[in-house]
C-alpha cells in the first residue's frame, strides 16, 4: 500500500469536548488535512514539543521516552498510523537497535508526541487519507487562520447527541462548511458520524 507522509499543521481546541484537541496533520504534497481528537495531556506534549524555545524543568512522559531511547541507543525510525476502525486511529513506532528493527503499537497522540522528539517522519496509507482526510476547498490559502464565530444553532448541531438525527446530506454540508472554516475538531466528529453511516450501507 502506497505510504504518504504528515507533518503536524497544529492543534485547535475542540468547542464541544471539553478538555479535548483536534491534532491537525497535512499531507506533505497536497491539500489533505487528518484531523485526530486527542486529550489534553497529550495536546500539550506535542505543543511543548513544537515550541522550540520551551523546556519544562523536568521531562515530560515522552521526553523521558526519548532520553531512554537515547541511553539505551534506539532509534525511532518512524511512525505509521496504519487503520481506522470506529473512528479510531492506530499506530506503530518503528524502532532499531543494534541493526534490529522492532514494531511497537503505540496510541497516535503518543506516537506524535515522539515523531517530533526524534524528528522522524510521520506516515500513513492512502486509503486511510481516502477514507478520514479533508480537503481544503479550491482558492483557500493554506495558512492558519481565526475560526470564524459559530452561532449557538450550528454549534448545537454539530453536538454528538443530535448528529444521529440529521440526514447524511445535512452533514456533508456541515463537514463542508467546517473545512472551510478549519474548524477540524467539529469536521472530524461530522466525519465520524459519516463514516458510521456509509460503513452500515454495505
């Protein structure tokens, strides 16, 4: 299966999970974007990680990791998110010590909270960017920009407890919307939704 790789565009705050992230990664040479929820403890690693100029006095759970691997000579070689199933995102470390390769399951927060310790790169397949990727829509700038302000009906809407109540239409258009906002947090659980849906038709 053809691999494409990631790179970390940032973290939005999710507007209807507290304590929850979206981990927005992009696709190296296109225009797809990888929304992932993931907790706050682990938002905050990757933040950390991603602000050079940061050093917490003590390690962090994965600077640890990484010093570890540093003393004991393993070297991440990369991460793979390798399926979706339910929603769920499930990766792989690759690691090598002493010329031996070694395959570690890992939960993705994690394994990207790593990738960018070790500056390694971060893969996945094409079907899964097929299947839970978002597109930008033609003539948006790539950069990151201000959410737009929600109104309380889309963001009721948008709740978990009413998802399964609209039409697959209606949420298409939601997800749409959403992209166009870059608002992945609610793009991703819109998406979700979608996948659970179409999943059942088959």
């Amino acid at each position: 299966m053809q691999q494409i790789r990631l790179y970390v565009k940032g973290l939005s705050y999710s507007q209807t999970q507290s304590g929850a992230y979206a981990l927005v990664l992009g696709e190296e040479s296109g225009e797809r974007r990888l929304p992932i929820i993931i907790g706050g403890f682990e938002a905050q690693s990757i933040a950390i990680a991603l602000e050079k100029d940061m050093n917490p006095p003590r390690p962090l759970t994965h600077d640890l990791f990484k010093n570890f691997a540093d003393q004991f000579k393993i070297t991440l070689k990369e991460v793979l998110i390798h399926k979706l199933q339910d929603g769920v995102f499930y990766s792989i470390l690759v690691c090598e010590r002493e010329g031996e390769t070694h395959s570690l399951d890992a939960r993705t927060s994690d394994a990207v909270a790593l990738a960018i310790r070790f500056k390694t790169p971060i893969f996945t397949y094409e079907e899964i960017l097929d299947k839970a990727g978002v597109i930008l829509g033609e003539g948006q700038a790539d950069t990151e920009k201000g959410k737009s302000s929600k109104t309380k009906s889309t963001e009721k809407s948008s709740s978990p407890g009413l998802l399964s109540t609209q039409s697959l239409e209606s949420l298409k258009k939601q997800m749409d919307e959403a992209v166009r906002n870059e608002d992945y947090e609610r793009a991703a659980r819109l998406r979700d939704e979608i996948e659970k849906r179409e999943g059942n038709k088959d």
